[in-house]
C-alpha cells in the first residue's frame, strides 16, 4: 500500500482504540521496551506523545530509562524553518511550548549534534517488515536520521503488528532498527 493510504488507515485505526486499550498496549510496550539492552546509551531523542493522535505514551519508556540509567540526558525534537527538527536536551527545568502542529517541544535548550544521540525514539503510525515505516508525512525524521551515527539505535512503536510491505519507500527513508509491538520486538 501507498503510505498515504495507510496513513489514513491506521491514524483511524488508533482513534478506534478506547483509552482502556491503549493504556494497555502502552503497558504491553513498555514490558517489550523493557527486555533490551540499553548498554552504552548515554543520549536518547524522544518526543512528546501528541494527545489527539493517540500515539503510544513516550513517557513510559522515558520514565523506565531514566530509572535504569540515571545519567542518561534526554533531547527532544525542535521544528526549525518548517522542514528540519534540532535535538534539544532537557533538564527537570525546562519548559516546553505546543507549536502550531500541536507538537510539544522545549521552548529553549542546547542543541545537540545528531552524532551525539545513541537512541532516537521515532513517532509513527505503522512500519512493515523491513523496517520502514509510515509517520505524518514531513520527513522531518528520516533528514535527522540521515545525520545521525550508523551505531544511533533507531525504535518506533505500534499498537500493531508490522503490515508486510510499504509500496512507496525511497531511497532518502531511513528504516528502523527496532520496531515494537504490543507483542513483538522486531529487528531490522
């Protein structure tokens, strides 16, 4: 399928989840999340889980890793000029500021080279059995991405199992490096 058809798809497929289900899958995630290993990750690139998209809640995973790994710095994407995103580290005192795509961010921060990040946790909607996967269009992701180290572990999370094959990928998509699933841990 054409990844604007299954954007359409599975962005109702997360609107039919109730909140009861989805605190589940997002329990189910976090036990997956749990079983890897997080060896040498020192600096992760997260996001803020955008309510009305019903994306998996990030904050889980952050909460597990800063438990894990107290020195761990954490950085979240900071639109710039409408095509790009910089890495912004965070500290307990930032404040942060919902932009004009209802995406939360640090409103200030220290921007971070892409080489520095070990772990970026990607927003998206679905991904296929290779590993690339659907998000909301931009291509913010897969340009940070492509500035990123080869070693940088790249993880996305679905509600749903990986569909077999995205018909329009292209050769500047950046394919995960594990996808996860309410019931799998895919490698790629």
């Amino acid at each position: 399928m054409l990844k604007s058809d299954l954007r359409k798809e599975y962005k109702q497929k997360r609107r039919l989840l109730d909140g009861r289900e989805r605190l589940r899958r997002d329990d189910l995630l976090l036990l997956q999340f749990q079983q890897l290993n997080f060896t040498g990750i020192q600096t992760v690139l997260t996001y803020w889980p955008i309510a009305n998209h019903a994306e998996p809640n990030t904050h889980l995973f952050n909460g597990y890793l800063r438990h894990m790994l107290p020195d761990i710095s954490f950085a979240y994407p900071v639109v710039q000029n409408e095509t790009d995103i910089n890495a912004v580290l965070i500290s307990e005192e930032t404040v942060y500021q919902t932009n004009q795509w209802g995406i939360t961010e640090p409103e200030a921060g220290l921007v971070i080279a892409p080489t520095a990040i070990d772990m970026v946790l990607v927003p998206l909607l679905v991904f296929d059995e290779k590993g690339y996967r659907v998000g909301y269009g931009k291509g913010y992701y897969d340009r940070f991405l492509s500035l990123c180290s080869p070693n940088t572990s790249i993880i996305g999370f679905s509600y749903f199992e990986p569909i077999p094959f995205i018909s329009d990928t292209h050769e500047f998509d950046i394919p995960l490096s594990l996808g996860i699933t309410p019931q799998h841990i895919y490698e790629f």
